[in-house]
C-alpha cells in the first residue's frame, strides 16, 4: 500500500524545526499540490526554488534526513520546472516515499488550515513547541490533528464480491462500500449500517482485517471482510453510488494497485477464493 515505503522510513515526530532555503516544501491549493514531475516521477520542490522565505516553513515531518516543511500562504505564481497537479497523480507517482509524504502532507495541511481559531473563545491559535497541537492562549483549549476512523467493506456472496462506484467523485474506478464511523458506534456497527444504507443488505460474520492511514481524506482506513445475510437484491443509495453489482470473485484477479486498502482486499478475497475459501453464506 502507499505507506509502504520500505527501506526508507516515515517519521512524524514533531520537531520545533526552523525552514532552510534548502529544504523540500509543500504546496497545496483546492485539491492540487505542487510538483516537479517528470513521467511519472516527482520531486517537491525546495523554499529557494518556490521562492518564499523559509520562515514562513512549518515543519510537518521527514522522510528519512529529508525534511519537509507546510507552506500555508499562497503562491502569485508557479516557478519554471514547478506545476499544481491533482492530488490523484500521488496514487502512482514515484519514489513511493515521496508519494507518501504529499498524502500525509495533505492531511495536516487541512488541519492547520481548517484550526486558525479557537472554536470555543475565538482567539487565534499558537502551535506548541514540544509536541504538534495548537493552543488557545486566552481559554487554555488544546486541539491535536484529526484523525477520523472510517471502514472499508468487502462484502462476499459465496463466489462473489459486491462491487461500487462512487456518484460525483474524482476517482472513477471500482470500489468496496466505505464509510466514516458515527459517534456513539462501533466499527462493526458501522460496517453493517454502511453497507445497508449504500445497498440496501445486511451482512453477518463481520471480520477484521487491517489499516491504512489516509490523508487524502484525513481519515483512518480498518478494512473488514463480511458475509450477506439473506436476501441479495441489491438497493442503491444514488446520492453515494453511481453503481454497486455482484461480480464474479475471480474477477479480482489484476486489482491490486499496491496503494489502497480497498485494492489490495480485492485481491486477498480472491487469493482466499481461489486458494479454498469459499464465503460460504447459511441456507
């Protein structure tokens, strides 16, 4: 998946760490972040090259030594060699790492962006210098990143998967029912009311299986496999999905795109069908 960015590791520790001209920025603006790109290949370009003061660098992590560094401001214009582009070319760009760091990069900028001022006095908000949280000088409140549970569903019916597509998105390809967990609920509950409000069925036999961190929408993916219980017919919500059908589980062959969660279920459900296991659902 995306975060797998083996040997090269993540650390997002903060660090009250100053900006120099050297070091990588990143850029974003409605959706799109700032790259050098090159067939596929990407680089994030330096303080010096954007050509903002460094001081106006907030540290967000590193990537191995390399460090990087939020810019909140606004760029007049893009430098030569340097463009906007869609958060979705992240999916596939290379290095992976780097791909990585524009997602989680994504995901505190929204934070810092979205947290200028307290919610409960209204004064303006400092950042701590010991640890990533905002505080209120005036009412003491304390506000850390947002992190929001969601789940992904991968709903089996003997040898076959139920397949969607989401309405009005960006991203048009197949995938799994998903959905944000609601206060007061478990993730199971949540797995089966997501899947009877997109669908319209009930599922039983619900497992998990495991997580991914996702900072194009700043949430905590937890993937879990489960069965239909009963009827099959399908309900769709259209506000959610533009599609949802059963297909065959031998379909899922070639899914696996080494980024999300939801591809890499795909293929487990069809390396688990394949290799035996066959969902089988109570008659």
């Amino acid at each position: 998946m995306i975060q797998d960015i083996k040997p090269k590791k993540f650390r997002n520790e903060y660090q009250n760490a100053k900006a120099e001209k050297s070091d990588r920025c990143l850029v974003y603006k409605e959706g799109r972040i700032l790259l050098k790109e090159a067939d596929g290949q990407i680089d994030y370009p330096t303080f010096e090259e954007v050509g903002v003061q460094p001081e106006k660098g907030l540290y967000a992590f590193r990537i191995d030594d390399t460090r990087l560094f939020l810019y909140m401001g606004e760029l007049e214009e893009c430098p030569a060699g340097v463009t906007y582009h869609s958060l979705n070319i992240l999916r596939q760009a290379r290095p992976k790492a780097l791909a990585y760091a524009g997602v989680v990069g994504n995901h505190l900028n929204q934070w810092y962006r979205d947290n200028v001022f307290c919610g409960r006095c209204m004064a303006r908000l400092e950042h701590d210098t010991r640890e990533r949280m905002l505080y209120c000088p005036r009412c003491g409140n304390r506000i850390y990143p947002k992190i929001c549970p969601a789940v992904i569903v991968c709903v089996t019916n003997r040898d076959q998967v139920l397949l969607t597509k989401y309405a009005g998105r960006e991203y048009t390809r197949y995938a799994l029912i998903a959905g944000f967990t609601e206060i007061g609920e478990t993730l199971e509950e949540t797995v089966a009311r997501e899947v009877m409000e997109e669908t319209g069925i009930r599922v039983k036999n619900i497992q998990y299986y495991k997580s991914q961190p996702w900072g194009f929408s700043g949430g905590l993916l937890m993937g879990f496999f489960c069965e239909v219980d009963g009827d099959t017919t399908l309900k769709i919500d259209t506000s959610e999905l533009s599609l949802a059908k059963w297909v065959k589980i031998e379909s899922l062959k070639d899914m696996d795109d080494g980024v999300s969660l939801t591809r890499e279920m795909m293929r487990v459900a069809y390396e688990r069908y394949t290799g035996g296991c066959c969902f089988e659902v109570d008659k």
